[in-house]
C-alpha cells in the first residue's frame, strides 16, 4: 500500500544505474559535453576552472573523486591564485572551482549518469 501511495512500483526499487567508474566518463569526456550544454555566461566563469580540472584530473571518472579530494583541489586553488589589489585571499578562486564541480555534477546527475 505504501508503495502505491508513494506512486512507485517494486520494480523500480529494484532498479539500480550503473555507476561502476567504467560505465561513468571521465572529466575528459565529460567537461566538453557539458560546456556546449552550460549557458555561456556560466560558461565563460567556469571554463578557466574547467580547464583547471581537466589538467588535475583528465582520466578520472566522475565518480571517483571524495568530498575529500575537491576540497583538497579547492584549497590547493585558493593558495595558488594570482593576488591583485581586489584580491580575497584566493576564496573567489576556490568558490568559482566549487561552483564549475557543481555544474558538472548537475549535468551528470540530469543526465543519469550519478546519483
């Protein structure tokens, strides 16, 4: 009864994708697909960070990568960034990363690609 209440059948709880890191593409793969799909303004601010990824982690799977290890990357970004005058100490850097990681995420979750 719950089941019907909720809309969902047993079958589909029995339904699982795939997210073995062979059937996942790679960052290499995968950041183009969503840069043609991203809106340009979105875009334009994550394709320097998009890049970024794609030197770090070009052969990984999407799926691969720990909270751990991006927020590692984050905060190996915001030490590195160029310091000018309006500079905050690297968080726009690491922020912008943050944001490029979530745009590729949503995409691939769209995608089905994720959970």
């Amino acid at each position: 009864m719950l089941l019907a209440r909720l809309g969902v059948t047993p079958e589909q709880l029995l339904q699982t994708t795939d997210t073995t890191p062979g059937n996942v593409p790679t960052f290499a793969e995968y950041i183009p697909r969503v840069a043609e799909a991203a809106p340009q303004g979105a875009a334009g601010v994550y394709k320097h960070y998009w890049n970024r990824i794609l030197q770090h982690w070009p052969n990984r799977h999407l799926n691969e990568p720990t909270p751990s290890e991006i927020e590692h990357f984050a905060k190996t970004t915001k030490n590195n960034a160029v310091t000018r005058r309006n500079s905050r100490g690297g968080n726009g850097a690491a922020e912008h990363l943050i944001a490029a990681f979530r745009c590729i995420y949503h995409h691939a979750e769209n995608d089905g690609l994720i959970n």
